[in-house]
C-alpha cells in the first residue's frame, strides 16, 4: 500500500509521523472519509469544505486543499482498488510534549483502503451515554474518537454493526460513525445539525435527494418508526433490522429501498454532487 505522509507518497512499512504528532498525543486532528469508486472520489468538494469547517473550528491552519487534491489523486492512482474508502487526516503536527501545538506545521496523512459493499441491513442499539450538542468540538470530524470506539465495542458485543446515541437534552442524535433517519407514517425523518450529530455528507444528500425532513426526535421514536436506516461514507444508505430487542423487518423496508435505490443511481451519475 502507498501511503501520502506530508508532501509525498511512501510504501506503507516506511511512512513516518513523529510519535510526538499532536494527533496521536492528544488527538488534536482531524479527518475525511472519502468514499471511492472505479479510481475515482466521490462529494470530494464536499468533504474537503468540511475538512476547512473542521480545521477552522479546532484552531489548526487551512489545509492547503490543492494539496490534498494531489495527494488524493496519487493514493488513487497507486492503489488501484474497485470500491474503496480514503482516509485524509490532518493533525496539530509535531509538539514538543507539554507545548500547545505543533513547531513544525500540520501533517497531512491520505491513505485508501479496499472495501466490500455493506449489507443491505444491520443491527443496532442504543448507548446511554449522550453527545454533546454544545460542546467545543460538536460537529467537528475530529480525530478524537475514543468515546465511539467504546460504543462500537459495546454494539459488537451484542451482534450490532452500530451505537445510536441521544444527545443530552435526551434527544435521538447519531451513530458512533453514521447518522439516523426513522420513517413515520410513510414520511422520513432525521435528527437536525441542531441535535450535535455531524453534519454527514451521505445524510446531507440523502435529506436533498429523498426530501427526508429535519426533525427533533425523542429516543423513543426508535420503538415506534415503521423503518430505520443509518446514512455515511463506510454504509451508504443502510437499514435496521434490529434495534436493541427490536426486530424490524430483516430486509430493508420500501422506503428505505427506495431512498437505496435514490442514493445509487444517484450517486453513480454524479460524483462530485
Ligand atoms: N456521524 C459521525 C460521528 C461520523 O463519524 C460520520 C462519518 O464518519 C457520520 C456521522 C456520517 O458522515 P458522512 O456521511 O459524511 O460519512
């Protein structure tokens, strides 16, 4: 695998970050996940205008997004994979221990990574702790992720793919790496940006694409939607099958079918929506 790692691209075993990177210290970074397919990105501008919002928000410089088209471009052409998802992370750079931030500028790190497609459904549950929709970071793609890696943990140990997490006004908010939408009564629903869930690209084009409205949700939704489904990069459009105890149907209901096949054809047609 060749790797991009500030200004060039490395075979995997010899690309270096300090171990003193900001980002891997104390998690000061941020990142894109981009999906690929057939060589090529997909809301590429899209991504990379969040990458600025989150930049912006964290206090780190611009990325210098010339850059990390090239570096796109060259990770693309040297792995060639049919569907694919590249990782663009951005961190605080090298810092001495103890300084604020880097010394030596923001490091700028793009790597792909073959993928299957999803399936058609998954399993979910609920975790009680809650997102905050007022914090420092909230909506930030920050690299801090430890608190869904714990989530996820607890959604694998059940036989679920995904943790839905209220925010703390107790309100139905995100996944640990997706947002939610309900159906009720034949209409879609989604948590707004207001909730503290990441403003998805996937979720952003599946509310123009489907004309799924912006809604403040109780959790409880979650045991009376007709359907369930979870939009972002990695998943596309996927639906539930099972939230906690919850059985819902075991294939994807007709709406969310519909808003799959929407996304698809879509999606296919346009690759920088
Ligand atoms: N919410 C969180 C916390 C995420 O990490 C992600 C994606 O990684 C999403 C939602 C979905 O966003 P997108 O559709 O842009 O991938």
């Amino acid at each position: 695998m060749r790797i991009w790692v500030n200004g060039g691209l490395r075979d995997a075993d010899d690309a270096r970050l300090s171990v003193l990177d900001h980002g891997l210290t104390v998690g000061d970074g941020i990142f894109e996940t981009v999906r690929t397919s057939e060589g090529r990105p997909f809301a590429l501008t899209r991504h990379l205008d969040r990458l600025t919002r989150s930049a912006r928000g964290l206090g780190l410089p611009d990325p210098d997004l010339d850059e990390v088209r090239r570096a796109t471009t060259a990770v693309i052409d040297a792995n060639p994979v049919t569907l694919g998802r590249l990782r663009i992370t951005y961190t605080g750079g090298l810092s001495p221990l103890g300084s604020d931030r880097g010394t030596a500028g923001p490091s700028l790190v793009v790597a792909l990574d073959g993928v299957s497609r999803r399936p058609d459904t998954t399993a979910v549950i609920t975790v009680p702790w809650t997102r905050n929709e007022r914090g420092a970071l909230t909506g930030l793609k920050t690299t801090s992720y430890a608190e869904n890696v714990v989530a996820l943990a607890r959604a694998r140990e059940r036989g679920a793919s995904e943790a839905l997490f209220p925010n703390t006004a107790g309100r139905l908010c995100e996944g640990t790496g997706s947002n939610v939408f309900v159906v009720l009564d034949g209409r879609i629903h989604t948590p707004p940006v207001a909730s503290g869930c990441l403003a998805g690209i996937t979720r952003a084009l599946a509310v123009e694409w489907t004309g799924a409205e912006e809604s403040d949700l109780p959790m409880e939704v979650l045991a009376e939607a007709d359907e369930i489904f979870l939009t972002s990069t990695l998943r596309d459009i996927q639906a539930v099958h099972r939230v906690d105890d919850r059985e819902l149907a075991p294939e994807p209901g007709p709406v969310a079918a519909k808003a799959m096949r929407i996304f698809d054809e879509r999606a296919g047609n346009d690759l920088d929506p």
